[in-house]
C-alpha cells in the first residue's frame, strides 16, 4: 500500500495552526521520508456475523462488546469486520534514537508517523469497502474511545493473532506495541450508515482516558 504523510494534519499533531510553509514544511518532509523509509506496513482482519442482543457479540471470538457506542455502531450491521494494523517496529526505532539527539525533531517523527498510520487504516477500509460491493460501512471505531473498553486491546488481538502474524501485542496497560499501531472495528450494513465528526472532546472517557494519559490517542495521534 502507498502510505502517505498528511502535512497539514501532522502540523495540527503538533500543536500548530495553519498551513506549514517554508523550514516548517521542509522538516516535515524530512521527518516524513525517514518515517515512510522505516515503516513497514502490517494489518491482519477477520469478518465476523453479528449477533444482537444486550450487548453485540461477535461470532468466533472470545469476547461481547459492552457499552453504548458499539451496540449504536453496530444496530444495522449484520457483520463486523476487526483489523489490526502497524507501521513495525522500525518506525518506533526511528522516534527513540531521535529522541537521544533532537528532542523537537523526534516529536515531528512521532507527528508524521501517526498520520502515516491513519492513512494506512483509510486504505485498508477503502480496500474493505471495495470487496464489499453493494455494503455499507460505518464509521471506524477503536477500543478506548467513548465507552468501548480499552482492555478489549489484548482479546482483539488474540483473536486476531497479531503477535504472530504482524508482530503486535497489548501490553499490561493496554497499550500497543509497536506504538504506531492501531485495533479499530468496522460494521457492514445492508443499508447507508449515518457517519460523524469524532474526537476527544466528544468522547465519554476524555477525563479518565489512558491514552491521553499516555500523551497519545487511540488512533495514535500524539497530543
């Protein structure tokens, strides 16, 4: 897949407003390079039917999703597609040794690898999209954000098999590694699904969020 690096949202990443022009847009452009040279891009997914009931629970796995959002995601779907996806190892790799010699210049790194990542999960759901002629998707949705538990990392991913196949765990606190990863579920409809604006600020658990806590959020942008 052709991964790419969104400069203006990445300049967002970092706090700035605006449109980046001249040294700004050439250290992103540099940042990118080096982030697209070590990135190498994983996903693995599974399509599994949707049974409704007070929580949805998803065939062949081993685990229901609780809460309000994902029953609302998941009211008209009839299946779920679960991906995992990552930039590796190599990317994270790039960050720390940066972070030794230019603290600034490793953040814009970090800020251009997690649009890399975004950009990766658009393509996998276009590519989805494509297979599913005459379906309709909703939007993407990951553990952590509004009500869907974050401590759905580790069960999603060993349903999916990401340490063997793409080398991603959960870590003890529900984080990803690599950290430039990222676990999101999908539904697939009969019929046009309502899509929306999502962010932090309209997100149920924005006060108690581990993620942010972690200076990160759950699609891996930094904060």
């Amino acid at each position: 897949m052709d991964i790419r690096v969104d400069f203006e949202e990445t300049y967002r990443y970092l706090g700035c407003t605006g449109a980046p022009d001249g040294e700004a847009l050439a250290e992103l452009r540099r940042a990118a390079a080096l982030v697209l040279e070590a990135a190498r891009p994983k996903h693995v997914e599974k399509i599994c039917a949707v049974a409704h009931g007070e929580t949805p629970i998803l065939a062949g796995t081993s685990f229901a999703l609780p809460g309000r959002a994902a029953a609302e995601l998941l009211r008209e779907c009839s299946e779920c597609c679960l991906f995992c996806a990552t930039l590796g190892s190599g990317v994270d790799g790039l960050i720390r040794r940066w972070e030794l010699r230019d603290m600034a210049f490793a953040l814009t790194l970090d800020a251009c690898a997690s649009s890399a990542v975004e950009s990766f999960c658009d393509q996998i759901e276009d590519e989805l999209r494509g297979r599913l002629a005459g379906k309709f998707l909703t939007d993407r949705f990951s553990p952590g954000y509004e009500d869907l538990p974050l401590n759905l990392q580790r069960p999603l991913c060993a349903d999916l098999d990401t340490a063997r196949k793409i080398g991603v765990t959960a870590t003890g606190s529900d984080l990803l590694l690599p950290r430039k990863s990222v676990t999101a579920l999908i539904g697939v409809a009969d019929r046009p699904q309502k899509h929306r604006e999502v962010g932090c600020e309209s997100c149920a658990a924005f006060e108690t969020c581990k993620f942010r806590k972690n200076g990160v959020t759950c699609y891996g942008h930094i904060l």
